[in-house]
C-alpha cells in the first residue's frame, strides 16, 4: 500500500473510489480504507478534489 | 430486515429511491439500503434541476425547493455574456433543491408505497449461485449479514462497487470524470439566473457555476476534467474563484465530489442485477447534470424489476428490457452531450469567446440549447464541423 488518505482533510465524496483501476478503495461512511491491491499508480491523487490523498515513497 | 426479498436496491439516492417507489408500487417487497446513516446527507450536488422533470416524480414541497431560475447566462472567459432560456442546460435548471430534504422526500415516497428502508447499511459483496447474482453480504450497523434477492439493483452512485462485483467494468478514466468542490456563499447579491464561467484557467475540461438558493445565497462550484486536475485543484481553483467574484461572501458550507461524464457504457445489466443512476454512468457528461436523469432511469429499472420477477426470469437476457429503454432515451441524450463535450474540452480561450462573441447578437432569452448549437454551427462551421450530426 502506497498511498494514504488524509482522513482529517477528506470530505468523504467517493471521487477517488471511481477512478481506481485497482478498486483498492472504498467509502465507509466517513473514511476511505485502502486494501493492498493498490498499485501506487497514483491517478486517485489527482483526481481527489481537496488534495487528501498522498503518494507515500518508500 | 428479512433475509429475503424480491428486490435488493443498493443506495438510497434519487436513483435507488426511484427504482425502490416503482417496484414497491408494483407490488414487489423491495428492500433499500443506505450506508450512510442520515439519507441525503452530505450532499454532493449544485441541486439544478429541470421542473417539468422533477414533477413526473414527485410532488413540489416548498421544503425542498431553495430557489426557481428563470433562466441561465454563459459567460466566455472574455467576459462575453450570453442569456438564454432554461433549456439550455438541457434538463439543469429550473428548481434549485434542498437535496438533504428532497432525497428524504424520495426515501419517504419509497417507504410509503411500501418498500423498507434501512440505514447506515453498506452492501461489501454479492451472494451468487452458479453464475446467477441472489442477494448481497452487507454490514449493517456493524453486524456482517446476508440477504437473498431475485433482483439486486445497484443505485450506489459515483463510488459504485456494485457493477465490479458483477464483472460489468465501471471504473471511471480520468477523462471521463468531473471532480468537483462547491461552497454555499451567503451574504452576495444574486439573481434569478444559473451562471456558468468558461476557461481554461477558471476550470480546466469543465466550468465554474452560481446556482442562487434564495435569501442572499448560492451554490458556487467548479469542476474539473480529472485528466487536466492536479492534487487538489478544484478545491484551490474555487476559492481563488469566489475571492474574485464574492469578495465579500461568507462560505458556509463545503461540497467535494465527482460526476460520470463517460456517456453510455457498455452494459448496465447481469444475470439477476441491474445498475441505476450514476452507478450506470446515465449523467450529462455536458453538464454534469444527472438527477433527472436517475429517477427516469429508476422508473425503467423498477418497471421491467416487475414485469421480469412476475414472469419469473431475472436472466440477463429478461433485463436488457431496462438496457434497451434507457439507451433509447437518456443513452441519445447523453451519447450526443459527450460529442459536445469532447469538444469543448479541447478550446483554447481564444476560441470559446471567438464562439461566444459569434452568436452574441443572436442569442436572447428564449433561445434553448438547440437553437444555441444552430446558431454556432451557423457562425463558426469550421470549427463545429463535427458537431453536424447532431443538427441532422
Ligand atoms: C458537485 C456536483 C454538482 C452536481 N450538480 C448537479 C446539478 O446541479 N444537477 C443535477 O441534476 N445533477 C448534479 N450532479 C450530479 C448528481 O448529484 C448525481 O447525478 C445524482 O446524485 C445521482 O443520483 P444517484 O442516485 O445515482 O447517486 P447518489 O445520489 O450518489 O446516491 C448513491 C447513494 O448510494 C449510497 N451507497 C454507495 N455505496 C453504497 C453501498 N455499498 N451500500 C449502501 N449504500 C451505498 C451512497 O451513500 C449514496 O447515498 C452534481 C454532482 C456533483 C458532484
Ligand atoms: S494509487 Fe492507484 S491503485 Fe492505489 S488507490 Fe490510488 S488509484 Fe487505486
Ligand atoms: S476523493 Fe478525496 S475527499 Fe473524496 S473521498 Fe477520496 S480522499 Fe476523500
């Protein structure tokens, strides 16, 4: 896992969840959990309206 | 909740809302559920809507409606003005909604024709039997559960899963998907007109919009192409916007989300499942308009749910029905906006105000969206070559 969304900016809209090739996010309620299928491809990160999501380098 | 019923509808927005009412209405014991636990709530919408549309569903309550326009203005990044008639955004304009109260009243319509409605519930997968889909695994309140169906509907809007978990192949490029953020601005002087601002450095593959809600406020939003956004750009985009144009506005209330602008997709339907509304992808991708557009589609769903479990075949082949209806009505609508969007997208400033200034004389109020799109062609026929099927 690649990425990490910052739950204290998120806005919970579910923009990110659609474009994921990988569907390795979800909506719950109020949060996005991310499984390990993510591939760091990072189009999640540009399409979060609100900036949330951070690619992490390891 | 039972653990059985004729049809599961996942998601209780306008669309599964709609699917719900018709197939209750029928006679069917329908169940819908919500993950969030307040319907409606947090909205994710500029709350445009056509009114003849909203009437074939559901009886005007002036507690859902903020504001009625007589009408919108287009305004080129030149700061070239054109005013035209409601029709212009197609089936956009007309009411401004209170969608928190208007997707309840939806809910409320669902429950009293007889359907179950039940909250805070998420659907995480689908039960199938050999290839045939028969219920979902859901959380509910915290507790794992399952429950069979004849029928399961995915009305799960722009984060669908439902359509995955069937194979049906969903997930949106990011061209072909606005991402979106709103303020509500209170305190500005507004009038009874849409606004929508082009450019390509006020938004980037989409627009900029004033929607009024009454008593002094607006619904104030951008969307962006998500293949020309960068982290965090609507977000950014906007408050540059509203600091310009409602210096002294104070924002209120805080909107993020996305809208489908795909136009149709390849299949809506599978063996014991169909997908309704944003799930389906059935929004404008013009002008990302897709309210209507879900409860018309909720009609067709919940009509051949019917006419398909009455007869006792919930195949795939039982349900192109649904398939073939709406792709016959809203697949026109939405195939011929996706070629003007494809367009648009590719303008530079200087050619939306040579468009705009070419047909500014025309342009009055009573002109609709056809009108608007004959006169440019008239105007400008090399630049709108392409868009002469549509005028045929
Ligand atoms: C910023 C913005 C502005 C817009 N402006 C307009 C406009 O002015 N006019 C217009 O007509 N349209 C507009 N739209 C589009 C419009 O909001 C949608 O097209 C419309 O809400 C689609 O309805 P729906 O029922 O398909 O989906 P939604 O309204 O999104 O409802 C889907 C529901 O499913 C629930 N759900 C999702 N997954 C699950 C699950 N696994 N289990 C249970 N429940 C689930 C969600 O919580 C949600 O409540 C706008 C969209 C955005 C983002
Ligand atoms: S980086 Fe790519 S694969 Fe990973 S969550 Fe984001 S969109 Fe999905
Ligand atoms: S797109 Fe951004 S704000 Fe929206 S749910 Fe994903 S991380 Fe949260």
């Amino acid at each position: 896992m690649t990425v990490t969304v910052n739950r204290y900016k998120c806005g919970y809209c579910g923009a990110c969840v659609s474009v994921c090739p990988r569907a390795a996010l979800e909506l719950v309620e109020t949060w996005i959990e991310i499984n390990n299928a993510c591939n760091d491809c990072n189009t999640c990160v540009n399409i979060c309206p609100i900036g949330a999501i951070e690619s992490v380098k390891e | 909740m039972k653990d059985k019923y004729d049809v599961i509808v996942v998601g209780a927005g306008p669309a599964g809302s709609s699917v719900a009412t018709t197939a209750a209405k029928a006679g069917l014991d329908v169940l819908l559920i919500e993950k969030r636990q307040e319907i409606g709530d947090p909205v994710r919408c500029a709350e445009g809507a056509d009114k003849e549309g909203i009437k074939r569903h559901i009886k005007p309550d002036p507690r859902w409606i903020a504001a009625e326009v007589k009408g919108s203005r287009i305004f080129a990044p030149d700061g070239t003005k054109l005013q035209i008639s409601e029709e212009l955004f197609g089936a956009e304009v007309g009411y401004v909604l209170e969608r928190k109260i208007f997707d309840r009243a939806l809910a409320e319509q669902a429950v009293s024709s007889g359907a179950e409605v039940i909250v805070k519930t998420r659907a995480t997968g689908l039960i199938r039997k050999n290839k045939q889909i028969t219920g979902i695994h859901a959380c509910s309140i915290g507790e794992l559960v399952d429950v069979k169906a004849r029928i399961v509907v995915g009305a799960d809007g722009v984060e669908s899963k439902v359509g995955r978990w069937a194979g049906i192949d969903t997930t949106l490029a990011p061209k072909d998907i606005e991402t979106c953020a709103q303020f509500l601005v209170s305190g500005i002087e507004v009038d009874e007109y849409c606004q929508f601002y082009l450019g390509n450095n006020i938004a980037p593959g989409g627009y900029a919009w004033v929607f009024p809600k009454g008593r002094g406020m607006a619904n104030v939003g951008i969307g962006v192409l998500g293949s020309r956004s960068d982290k965090g750009m609507p977000v950014k985009l906007l408050s540059k916007f509203v600091k310009h144009h409602f210096p002294k506005g104070k924002i209120i209330e805080m909107v993020l989300g996305a809208v489908p602008a795909s136009g149709p997709i390849e299949k809506t339907i599978a063996d014991g499942l169909m997908l309704v509304g944003d799930s389906a992808r059935q929004s404008d991708p013009l002008t990302g308009g897709g309210i209507l557009n879900a409860l018309d589609a909720g009609v067709m769903a919940g009509t051949v749910v019917a006419s398909c479990i009455e007869k006792d075949d919930v195949s795939e082949k039982a349900l192109m029905e649904y398939e073939r209806q709406w792709r016959e009505t809203i697949g026109k609508k939405i195939r011929k906006a996706l070629v003007v969007k494809e367009k648009l997208v590719t303008l530079t400033d200087e050619q939306f105000n040579t468009l705009a200034q070419s047909i500014k004389g025309e342009c009055d109020s009573t002109m609709g969206v056809f009108d608007i799109v004959l006169a440019l062609f008239r105007a400008n026929p090399k630049l709108l070559w392409e868009f002469r099927n549509l005028i045929k």
